[in-house]
C-alpha cells in the first residue's frame, strides 16, 4: 500500500509533465526532466515535511533540474549525431597548408610561377599552354615537373627538422679487457 506521500506524488505528475514541457519544448526531454525530478523526490523524500505543499516542492525541485541543466550545457554543449551525420574536420590546417604553398610558389621565378597558374589557376589544357607560349607540349610537362619539384623542396624547407628515430643500440663483441 503506497505511504501517503507517495499516492501524491502520483497525483503530482501529469502537473509536472506540463511545467517540464513548457519548459523544455520537447516532449522527450520533459519526459527526462521530470523523472529526473521523481528520482530525486524520492531520494530526498525524508527532507519533505508532511503538512506543506507537495506540489510546490516537486515544481521547485525540477524547475532547479532544468535551470542546472541549461547551465551545464552552457558551459559544457554537445551535440549528438545522427547515423547519417558527418564530423566535420577543422579547417585550420587547410589554410595553413594553402598558405606555406602560396609562400612555396612565391619563391618561384615568374615565368615559372605563371606556367602554374596558366595550368592549375586558369585550368588550361597543357596543348593550349604550349600553342600560348610556342612550344613543344613535352617541354610544358617537363618544366611543370621541374617546378613541382622545386614547390615539394620549399615545402620541405619550411617543415621543421625531424630527428630520426633511435635506433637500440645492439651489444658489439664482447673484447677481453687486457
């Protein structure tokens, strides 16, 4: 047989479901708010003082849920994803690199630097850079080559020198001490 205390919490929770709607907006987290609220009723049901406003203690007790709540996501938000959403990555380290290869390409000499924008900038066909400039297609892939290199060793330049990895140094021969 349920204490009186617990048949008016029972009485107490369709007001509850509509105190925690208004305030959420969503049925699914008043749903959660408020058994948030009942777990917590019930586990502090000894600090309830028998002859006062039930009612008015549990809306005090999930008003402060949801107002703790609101606050902790504030500081600490998350978002889940669904199974069809996608991380994004950050775009930081894409503008870095754009930029150490806009820095690499400035390092080239200009008729080299506007061979790579006639080819990868403006998206001319290698025939039409070569007919542009009146020469063999061949030498167009050769000097594009040429300059990829010289991108690849200015890039190399600007990363910072890694030390090899250690390697475990093996016992030699032991030599008899003399």
């Amino acid at each position: 047989m349920p204490t009186a205390f617990e048949s008016e919490l029972i009485e107490a929770i369709p007001e509850l479901h509509r105190f925690a709607h208004k305030l959420t907006g969503e049925r699914s987290a008043a749903e959660d708010l408020v058994q948030d609220c009942l777990e917590r009723a019930l586990c502090n049901m000894d600090k309830f003082q028998p002859g006062t406003n039930l009612q008015a203690w549990l809306m005090t007790i999930l008003r402060n849920l949801f107002f703790t709540e609101r606050r902790r996501s504030r500081i600490c938000s998350f978002c889940e994803l669904g199974d069809n959403d996608r991380a994004i990555p950050p775009a930081q380290p894409w503008h870095v690199a754009l930029q150490e290869v806009g820095e690499a390409m400035d390092q080239l000499a200009p008729e080299r630097r506007d061979l790579v924008d006639m080819v990868v900038m403006e998206g001319a066909a290698y025939q039409d850079v070569a007919t542009r400039l009146g020469i063999p297609v061949g030498t167009i892939r050769s000097r594009l080559a040429r300059v990829r290199e010289q991108i690849r060793g200015n890039l190399e330049q600007r990363q910072p020198m890694r030390r090899p990895a250690a390697r475990p140094h093996a016992p030699g021969p032991v030599r008899p001490s003399a």
